[in-house]
C-alpha cells in the first residue's frame, strides 16, 4: 500500500504535520491514522503520496536564526497545496 504524509490545515492556513499512515487512498491513510493516534475529527485533513511530496517543495534554503543566543541552522520549505 501507498504511503502517505498527513497535514492538518489551521485557520491561518498553516499545515502541521500530523504523522504518517499507508492505505489505498488518501482517505484510507487518514482513517489509518485516526485508529493510531488522537486526531480530531472537525479539522480538515491533506494526505500527500510520499513519492510525490517533493514536488510540492521549494527548493530547500538554509537560514541561520537566533535561538537563546546561540545560531541556529532551519530548513525552509513551501507549504504543501
């Protein structure tokens, strides 16, 4: 079975990753996930194929951030769609 990447959408569209989970569509990894782990029903729920995943990226940049006075290496990416 495919595997899947599981985002959850917020309100500031802003998508957290939730976790991982196969099945035969993106719907059947979403009700995998939910029999795993604590996942609320009212959000609105993305399920990307993993092969398929780094097509909806930019290329990674590197940026260097501040963090209780030491520099901190962060990879930036594109939301998924």
């Amino acid at each position: 079975m495919p595997r899947y990447i599981i985002f959850e959408k917020t309100r500031n569209f802003d998508y957290k990753l939730k976790g991982r989970a196969e099945g035969k569509t993106g719907g059947d990894a979403i009700k995998n996930l939910r029999k795993r782990s604590y996942v609320n029903t009212k959000s609105p729920y993305i399920a990307i194929p993993v092969n398929v995943f780094g097509k909806y990226q930019f290329n990674p940049t590197s940026k260097t951030i501040k963090v209780l006075g030491k520099n901190t290496k962060t990879t930036i990416w594109k939301k998924p769609k």
